[in-house]
C-alpha cells in the first residue's frame, strides 16, 4: 500500500466526493478513484459507497480511514523528526563574520537539532553548490 493511497482516500472521506478530494490535494479525479481502487483491491474490502450524491465510507471503509489516519500521522512525524535532524546549510557572503554569523543563526534556529553549516563565499560561487 501507498501512503499516497491512504492520503487520497482521507482526502475522499472528508471531502464527500472523488473530484473535490482531487482538488483539495491537487491532483486529477481518475488519479484519486485509481488509489482508492487500488486500496480497495489491496484491502479486499470497499471503502466507499458511490452514489449520484457523492461517497460515504462503508463501515470497513471507516475502520480503514481511521488507520489510513493513524498511518499518516505516524509518518508526519518521522518526516517532521527527519527534517529536523537534517543538517541546515548557508551560504554567506565573506564579508560577514563567521562569529556574527553563527551567533545570529544560533538565535534564529535554537530549536533545529541537526545542526547547522556555514559556507563562506562569493555569491556566484555559492550560487552553483547544493
């Protein structure tokens, strides 16, 4: 299963309808039936009722939507904890100071674990680095 998957179907479940939860999450609507089929095929179960008024969740759909919801929470957080140990990096003009610089940078970012890192150069010289 794709977490992708999961997040379109929420999407479906909050909006009431395939193509508004294609809006919300901006993709196309036959993007958003195709991961809802496909969870459904995965699952082996239906996840929504379709009729001329939009989409309910069937009960087995409920019970999937709430551990599609706990899913991606779970993987919000990691990607959170992953951003947030990722190592910062800046690239500064020579003309400041490095002491300046990562006094500034220590207030501005106290809270960022992983670090950070400071590359003196030329702009057009830090311009061309990743």
């Amino acid at each position: 299963m794709r977490i992708k998957d999961m997040e379109a179907a929420i999407a479906v479940y909050e909006c009431g309808s395939f193509s508004k939860a294609a809006e919300q999450i901006g993709t196309s609507q036959p993007a958003v039936s195709m991961a809802v089929q496909r969870l459904e095929k995965d699952l082996k179960i239906i996840l929504f009722d379709r009729t001329g008024n939009g989409v309910r969740a069937t009960a087995e759909g409920w019970a999937a939507i709430k551990a599609f919801l706990k899913v991606t929470d779970i993987v919000g957080e990691i990607r959170e904890t992953n951003d947030a140990n990722s190592r910062l990096k800046f690239g500064v003009s020579p003309l400041l100071s490095g002491r300046d610089v990562t006094l500034i940078l220590r207030e501005i970012v106290p809270e960022h674990n992983g670090g950070f890192e400071i590359e003196f150069g030329e702009s057009a010289q830090l311009q061309t680095r990743q």
